[in-house]
C-alpha cells in the first residue's frame, strides 16, 4: 500500500509518509505521566498504522500493541465481560508475572473466566507487574449508568480509581531510559458511560478520543483493498479506483469498508462498480429501482398523469419532476465533494392547505417505486413534544422500549427505497429538526441501539404551510388567493427562512434545503370547480353502489353549489370538499333516508338554505 492520501475529487492524492494515528500518539507521549487511559469514540473499527513504509489495516488491540512494544512492554492483558481475561500476543508469556490469582493465563489456551468484580485485583496487579498493559473492552457494557450506580459497581469503581492513584510507573530498563506506566486502557463508545470521577482522574488519567476515518485514511484504506476486488489493476486506475471507493464510503468505518470488498468480491463485482457494493452493504439488497431502465419512461410517461392528479400546480409539479430527473441521473447534491450519502432526493413542499401536497408526495412514490404504498407518512403534529424523537430512534438505553427500536428507522430499515414524508414539519419540536440535519447532510441515521440506518436510497418530502398566514402591518392577510404566483412564493419562502432562522433557531436546516422548497398556489377558480366535478362524481357514484341510485342535477343547481363550494379559495380543495359536505352530502342523506319513492332515477331539483342549515328537494 503506497503512502498517499486524496486532496479532493478529481485531483492526485498528496504524498506524505506513513505516519502513526493521533491517538496512539498521544498516548506514546504521556506514558511516563499517565497510568490510565479511556479511549472513546471509533474504538471498534480497525485502525491503519505504519509497517515498512506502508500502512497497514489492523485491528485495534494489534494497534496498540505496535505502539506499545517498542516502549519494553512483554505483553498486553485483554479482558472482555464476555469472553474473559486472555494474554495479547498470543505467544506472550505472561507467567506468574500478573500474580498468582491470575497466574493460569500462563500458556492457557483458552480466556480465563474472571468476574467484574476482579476488575480491582486485576488493575492492582498490572500495576504492580512488570512490562504489561491492561485492556478492557467493551466498558460500556459493565454496567449501566443510567439508573445510578448500584452500590456493588460503586464499590468497584471506588477500587479501579484508588489504584489508579496508588500506581507508581516501573522503572527503567534496557529498551527504555525513563520510568513508564504499566497502563489501563478502558474502552468505552462514550465517556461518560464511566463515573466521570474515575474518567476524569485530573494527570492520572487521559481521555482520547478516537475519530472516525476521515478521507485520507478511507483512502488509504481503500488502495489496500481494490487489489483485492479486482487484480491486475495499472497504479493510475488502481488510484483512481480508490479516491472513488474513499469518496463513496464517507460515514463508513474502515472494517465497514473491508466488508464492503468482501461484499464486491462475493458478488464478482468489478471495482468500477464499488457503488453497487456500497449500497448492497448500506441497504441490505442488491436490486436498485434507480438504475432500472424502466424508471426513466416511468417518469416521462407519468408527467401527464401527475399534472392531471394534482391540478393547477404547473410550477411546483415542474420543479418535482426536475428534482427526480436529477436523482435518476445520480446528479443529487453533484456540487459537494461527496454527495454519495446523501438522500437520492429531497423536497419541501409549502404552501396554501389543501392544494395537493401530500397528494403529489403520494403520487412521487407511485411513480418512482410502483405504489402509493411507498410513501411512509409521519405526521409531524404528533412529535411536538420534546421528548417525542424518541419515537423516531427509539427509546435511550434504560428507558421501556429501548429494544423496540423507532418508528423512523425500523420503517427505512424495511424499506430503504421510499418516499418519506413529513407531514406539516412546523409542528414538529425542534428537538426534531436536530435529527434531519444529519439526515440531509449525511444520509444516515444512528438509533437508540447504535445501528446505523442509511437514507441514501430514499426521497425526503417535507411539507409546510409556513408563510401562509397572518397579517401585514395594516391588519390585512399577507396573502390571498388573488394574488399571482410570483407574490405568493416570495412571501412563502420569506416565512420559511424566517421561521428556520429566528423562530427555531436552525437556520443550518433552512440551509440545508437549499433550492428544494417547492412552493404550491392557490388554486383559481377553474382548479376549484375541476375538484368540485370530481369530488360530486365521486358522491354520486357512492349513492350508486350503496342505494342503486342514480342522482343528477337538476337546472342550475349545479352552478348554485358550485358558488357555494368555490367561494372560498383560501382553503384549497379541502375547503371545496367541507362546504360540499355540508351543502350537498348532509341534506343528501337527509332527504334520502326520509325518502319514501322507489324510483331509480332521482333529479336534485333545487337547494335552499336556511340560516346555517342546508335542504335539497329530490325529484
């Protein structure tokens, strides 16, 4: 593996020699001043280190132990709640050097079985041996911290601190001029998941914190692991293969990464397809709707039919579309360094209610993934508490259902290409809004239980009615539905970013949605009656299949309802739908439940009015 890291898309990786990880250099420099260390952080994923002018995938424990072992140190004891106490390397000779209580471990092939609870005993006796470390994995795991300490693991943290404390370094010998620590090392997810009294040791005690890869290591990561997926590779197309496999896997850990070539590998992938892999890897399926051929006559064809659904939005319907052209040709977020991760489409439907939002949000799904059922809908009017996102990730650890998982990710989780739609965002806590930045940045998600769940695969569809109401300062309605399309989304969109900005105080979210806002019109007064046919048509047909009747207008009574149920535009084709309801459906079934005539055929001759009450005459 060549030493080299990527700058930016398209340009050669800068050279620079093989260097060791930060953390393990950090460590190196305060070993003679720190007897314990709790590492946090990517303490799970493998770790790239130098060997023969090279970097070297490896895992963490082998890592540490390369930095370790030119200091003097003969070996490492690993602990592990699950698996026990064992010597690393495994030709180490540990002997009764750790004490007689431990002394088995001697050329035992198998981990000892040992108790929290002997954690005390085994720290005072690493700290009293000669030439070794202590590792202990998975600390988080120990215990649980989120009811309070029991006061058996008090107890014991009272006795891991009091030897940190007491330990003295070892002194010096032929590798090494300077006194050094036999060190603890704790490795936890999260540094409080230990008592901070024991994390936070003031000089005794170090936390590093262990960054996820960043580009350059993906990088180089990556140049040890295309050979693998496809040999006989030239160095250009070798380079050039691995700054596209850095740059896809952002977000991915490096043993992420090697799973992500053994998946290539299985599948007789070449490496110019490492995308296919990436998303096999990330989703869980191989099959992509994306680059199905059928996807792009599927939109060219449905065009017509979305225009014909949702009436009188030329505009917003336009816009759509161009946002899904734009993910069918993988052009979603092509500005950025990376856009790999992202969601393949975003959308921020706003405007004036019931004007067929949600009705093209359906439509969306429908045409990319084949059915409605695609669009996985979540009403933002229930998570306005702020405690609610807890339903979306599920529930913290300790808490009921925190192995339940949340609504959101175990629905992406299902089904990784869908539309999601959140309805009504204002609503929503702004507690919530934290959870979609990293959403449309990163296109992943991490629940209450620490799985990933990716969004790379599906479209964000958000809708509003920020910027609709309320008055200007002469106590008129800052919009009405008279007013042309260009007022209407100037003042649309001035409310969006000011309720983003000011009022919720995200204005990075607002930023992040970028040009995707889609802003809806009132409907006109042709839009209104065409709602007003449809939905009568739909009233009528009803009555057909439920009485056997067969019901018409008699003359004018149409235009009369029609002036009735249009009058107010404000409120889109809800509104003409209640007034329908009202005027036309109630004394409907009022008239036809009373009805003693027989007949088939039945004539609506006249509606009349009085006060709030409405009547129809049956003919």
């Amino acid at each position: 593996m060549t030493a080299a890291s990527p700058s930016s898309p398209g340009q050669a990786p800068v050279s620079r020699a093989p260097r060791w990880p930060r953390w393990l250099d950090e460590i190196d420099l305060t070993l003679a001043i720190c007897p314990q260390f709790v590492l946090y952080g990517n303490v799970r994923d493998d770790q790239l280190v130098p060997v023969d002018d090279m970097l070297v995938q490896v895992p963490l424990i082998d890592a540490l132990w390369m930095r370790l072992r030119p200091r003097g140190y003969r070996f490492m004891l690993v602990y592990d709640r699950t698996a026990g106490l064992w010597v690393h390397p495994a030709d180490a000779v540990a002997g009764a050097s750790i004490g007689s209580r431990f002394a088995p471990l001697g050329g035992a092939e198998a981990p000892l079985p040992i108790d929290p609870s002997d954690i005390p005993a085994l720290i005072q006796a690493v700290y009293e041996s000669g030439c070794c470390s202590l590792v202990i994995q998975n600390a988080s795991r120990i215990t649980d911290l989120s009811g309070g300490l029991s006061a058996e693991m008090l107890e014991l943290f009272a006795a891991c601190a009091q030897s940190v404390q007491a330990a003295a370094p070892r002194q010096p010998g032929p590798s090494q001029p300077q006194p050094l620590y036999n060190p603890v090392f704790w490795l936890v997810d999260a540094v409080q998941d230990l008592p901070a009294w024991l994390s936070s040791s003031g000089e005794r005690s170090r936390a590093i914190c262990l960054a996820s890869p960043d580009r350059e290591d993906r990088y180089e990561a990556a140049l040890g692991l295309v050979p693998e997926i496809s040999a006989a590779l030239t160095a250009e197309e070798t380079h050039d293969a691995a700054l596209e496999f850095a740059l896809r896997a952002e977000g991915l850990a490096l043993k992420e990464m090697a799973a992500v070539a053994h998946i290539a590998r299985d599948r007789g992938l070449h490496v110019r397809n490492i995308a296919a892999a990436i998303r096999c890897y990330k989703v869980g399926v191989t099959d992509d709707p994306w680059s199905s051929p059928l996807l792009r006559s599927s939109i060219e064809d449905g065009e017509t039919a979305i225009r014909a659904f949702v009436k009188g939005q030329d505009a917003a319907v336009q816009q759509t579309l161009d946002i899904l052209k734009r993910s069918v040709m993988g052009l979603h977020g092509a500005q950025a360094s990376s856009s790999s991760s992202r969601p393949r489409g975003i959308l921020f439907f706003a405007g004036p209610t019931g004007v067929g939002k949600t009705e093209l949000a359906k439509a969306v799904g429908r045409l990319v993934f084949g059915n409605e059922d695609a669009c996985i809908r979540f009403d933002m009017s229930e998570f306005s508490s702020e405690h609610s996102d807890a339903r979306l990730i599920g529930a913290p650890p300790g808490y009921v259902g925190h192995d339940a998982g949340g609504e959101l990710v175990n629905a992406v989780r299902q089904r990784p290409f869908s539309v999601i739609l959140f309805d009504e965002i204002e609503k929503a806590h702004p507690r919530i809004l934290d959870k979609f930045l990293q959403i449309l940045e990163d296109g992943r998600l991490t629940d209450s239980r620490g799985d990933t769940v990716y969004f790379s695969e599906a479209i964000l569809i958000f809708t509003s009615n920020l910027g609709i109401g309320g008055e200007d300062e002469d106590g008129n309605p800052r919009l009405t539905p008279n007013d042309p399309y260009d007022t209407v989304k100037e003042t649309v969109l001035a409310g969006i970013e000011t309720h983003f900005r000011e009022r919720v105080g995200r204005p990075e979210l607002h930023n992040r949605l970028g040009d995707n806002i889609v802003v809806f019109n009132y409907i006109d007064e042709h839009v209104a009656e065409q709602i007003f046919d449809k939905a009568v048509a739909n009233i009528f047909a009803r009555v057909a299949s439920t009485e056997g009747l067969s019901l018409r207008f008699g003359p004018g009574v149409r235009e009369e309802l029609v002036k009735i149920c249009c009058e107010n535009r404000a409120a889109g084709g809800r509104g003409v739908g209640n007034r329908l309801e009202t005027a036309l459906i109630n004394p409907l079934a009022r008239a036809l439940f009373s009805r003693t005539d027989r007949g088939t055929e039945v004539e609506i001759a006249a509606i009349a009015r009085e006060g709030s009450l409405y009547s129809v005459t049956l003919a």
